[in-house]
C-alpha cells in the first residue's frame, strides 16, 4: 500500500502526438481479466511490426462510452506512416499534457495503483482529468515474465 501512496507523486509532462498499432479489445472496468491473455497473444508481435519505434511496449484505454467500458490496446509505438499487420490496429494519439505515476509493485498490484490514481489523486491535486487516450509504459526494466519493474501511467490532464 505504501508504494500505492508514493504513486500519488507525479511528474507533468507534454507529449507530442504519437501512433500506437497493436491488439486491441474490448472490456469493462469490472471485467479485465482477460487483459494478462491479450498481452499473451500480442508478444510475439513485438519487433515484427513495419515502423516499430524503441521497444517500450504500451497499455492504452481508450473510447470511454460512460458506462464503465473502454478499448485496450497492448502495443508498441510506430512512425505514423506504417502498415499495420493483419488483426492489429493502429491508434493515434493526439498531444496531451499528462500526470506521470510510477508502478513499482508486482504487475499483478497495478490495479490498486490506478485505483489511487482515480478515487484520490483527482481531489487531493486539484487538477482536472480530460476525456482522452490514458496509458501504461513499460520500459526496459520491466520483466514480463516475472511481472516486476517500473510501470509509468500516463493520465491525461487539462493544460
């Protein structure tokens, strides 16, 4: 719980526009289960996708509909121009000034994390959350298969 709490300490950032292509699915924030398969199915994609920038690999939630259900897309990020393979999809998104959280527990916790994220950080900041793409980083000091490391989530904020 304490590294939950240290979470709540963002850095701010401005991120330019980016593309994401990967597999993406449907889910509702009470049904996610199925997102540790999803990315299952998704590695053997990683470095064979045209226009594969670094090897971050990325969570993106996106297309909000009110009702608690959203899209997930496991990716990586490509040059806005590439094709993208047969079953993946490619997403792009736009500039956005972001609240920066650092996940350092076991994958397995980061719900807690996101959590913290939306039921306290919001009131306690002062800062406004906008209706955009929000997603997970994971850098190369994250270990899939033990699921330990650094994740960063990136919340969208108002400028």
């Amino acid at each position: 719980m304490e590294e939950t709490i240290a979470a709540l300490n963002p850095r701010f950032e401005e991120r330019g526009a980016f593309s994401i292509a990967g597999l993406s699915e449907r889910y509702n924030h009470s049904e996610i289960a199925g997102i540790p398969a999803q990315w299952q199915r998704f590695v053997p994609h990683i470095g064979k996708i045209p226009g594969q920038v670094g090897w971050t690999t990325y969570g993106v939630c996106h297309n909000f509909d009110g009702a608690g259900n959203f899209d997930y897309i496991c990716g990586v990020e490509v040059s806005g121009d590439s094709p993208v393979p047969e079953g993946l999809m490619q997403l792009s998104v736009d500039a956005q000034k972001y609240a920066v959280f650092t996940h350092r527990d076991h994958i397995s916790q980061i719900g807690k994390t996101w959590d913290a994220i939306y039921n306290s950080w919001p009131k306690m900041s002062g800062h406004a959350l906008v209706q955009a793409p929000q997603f997970e980083s994971y850098g190369p000091d994250f270990n899939p298969r033990a699921g330990t490391g650094v994740v960063e989530i990136w919340i969208p904020i108002g400028r």
